[in-house]
C-alpha cells in the first residue's frame, strides 16, 4: 500500500472504529481536517471503508418508508418496540426529543400538545439541548405540561396558557380568550416552525381520563358518537371528523383548523390501544410527520 491508502486506512480506523472527531484525528495524524473529510470519502470510493445495513435496520427503514407512502406524510420516524409495554411512553418521547433536537435552532418556536407523553418530550428535550427555544401551549391544563419535567429549562421558555383544560361554561371559554396573555400565546402558536402533538385513545391510559377530565360516563357517551381517540381533547371518528359535542365548547384548546393550517406537525403517539386514534390523524390529515414504534407501525401499515 501507497502512503495515501496507508494514511486512509489509519484515518477510517480511528473514525469508524474508535469514534475519534475529525478535528481529533487531524491534529493526531498532523493534517487539516478538510483533509481527513477528503480522505474519509476517498476511503469509501476505493472499498476501504464498506458500509452495510443491519437487517433489522432495513425493516425500521422500510417501515417508515410504508407510513410516507400510505398516508402522504413527509417524514416517519420508526424505533424498536420496548417490551415492556408500561415504558412505550418515555420510548417515544425520547425518539421524538432526538428528532426535534436535531431539527431546531436558537430562537426556534415549537408548539406543543398536552398530555403525559408530550410532557416526557418536554423533559427529554431539556436534557438534549443547550439552545433557546420557546415551547408554546397549545390548550389549557398547565400541570399536564408540567408532570413529567425533571430538569430546569435552561435557555428555553415555556409560555403557558392560565387556563383549565375545560372550563365549565362556554360563556367562561368566551371571557378566557379576550384575556390578553391567552390571545398573546395563540398569537405565538402561528410564529412557531414546528407543532408537537400526541394521540389520545379512548381507554383509561388516556390523560383525559386518567386524570378525571372526563368520566367514564362520558366516554361511554364518546364512543357511542363514534369517538376513536382525540387530539388536543378534540375527539375524533375513525375517519378524522371532530365529534361534535357539549364539550367542544368548553374547551380551551386550539382548534384541528388551526392544526391543519400549520406546517410540519408531528404526531408522537404508540401502543396497541392508539391504533384506531393515530389512523383517524392520518385520515385527517391532521399530521405531516409521525413517530412512532416498530409494531404500531407495522399495524398501521397493514391491510
């Protein structure tokens, strides 16, 4: 071997296989990095470096691949299914906390839902990244943005809607929303680069039902007006159509109109129960990217 390949080697080596920085490898093998980079991808093109995907990788790929395709979406984002079904949650809210932390930037706007799920995306976002975000509520309900943060916000701003989730007279959502501070943070809502929903089922693992929002006797209600799951506490039917209800009016959250206004909305949502819910947001259009696990996926997928 010439000294080139001899020093291609040497470079690949320390990057693919002892996780060396490019700027590290420079200042070892004594070039500039624009060299090491030069060199990496000359490494690739003479069979040096050989790249191979995992099999199981190519099913995720695929998966995601079926999604985009079956619903229109512009990007999904797969990961392996946690077999312990109690930690689905924190499973997807740490694919979706990698995912948006690679995807903003200092001074970024990102709307985000309600509920347990959304609260762990807000927790993993916190530990990722060192930029100045503002999150911006997208409903009412400020401790269910809240009970899952474990860490301080840092740079970040969390701009918070003094509101309950459901009020108890359409007469005092009217009143809430002249509020100056409410009309400010809808106002946000449209500046913001991104939207982060979750997908509510219809079972008692929902938020809405966990914590006594609404009582079984509403759900029973719910379900006999064709109710698969909600967004934002709008309840849907298996094709994405709001059901309409009592409780439409009661509540203080932005309305699946102003979602479906919006660009790149990201839904967040997995498990076994949340299958019907996540295909009536995908009917409705209501997202552009989801995120999801392996066997929700291949549910979703089916025919």
């Amino acid at each position: 071997m010439d000294y080139e390949e001899v020093l291609m080697f040497k470079i690949a080596w320390y990057y693919y296989i002892e996780g060396l920085t490019q700027q590290k490898i420079a200042e070892l093998v004594g070039i500039s990095r624009m060299r090491v980079i030069k060199l990496l991808e000359k490494a690739h093109q003479a069979g040096i470096v050989q790249i191979k995907i995992r099999e199981d990788n190519v099913a995720r790929i695929q998966s995601e691949k079926h999604l985009i395709e079956k619903y229109g979406l512009s990007d999904a984002y797969v990961v392996p299914t946690n077999p312990n079904y109690s930690e689905t949650n924190e499973t997807i809210a740490k694919a979706a906390a990698m995912y948006i932390s690679d995807r903003i930037e200092d001074n970024t706007f990102v709307n985000i839902g309600y509920g347990d799920t959304l609260s762990r995306v807000l927790n993993n976002i916190t530990k990722q990244t060192d930029k100045n975000v503002s999150f911006v509520s997208l409903t009412g309900g400020v401790n269910y943005y809240l009970q899952n943060m474990q860490h301080s916000f840092k740079n970040s701003t969390l701009h918070l809607i003094p509101a309950p989730l459901l009020a108890s007279t359409k007469e005092m959502v009217s009143a809430i929303r002249k509020e100056g501070s409410v009309k400010e943070i809808s106002r946000l809502v449209k500046l913001s680069s991104m939207t982060v929903l979750g997908i509510g089922a219809m079972d008692d693992s929902a938020t809405v039902f966990k914590n006594g929002i609404f009582t079984n006797n509403d759900k029973l209600y719910l379900k006999m007006q064709g109710a698969v799951g909600d967004l934002l506490c709008h309840f849907i039917d298996k094709d994405g159509n709001i059901i309409q209800s009592g409780f439409e009016d009661r509540l203080i959250s932005t309305p699946l109109e102003t979602i479906k206004s919006l660009s790149n909305v990201i839904g967040v949502a997995a498990g076994e129960s949340k299958i019907d819910a996540i295909k009536a947001a995908l009917k409705g259009n209501y997202l552009d990217v989801l995120i999801t696990d392996e066997m929700t996926a291949l549910k979703l997928t089916e025919e």
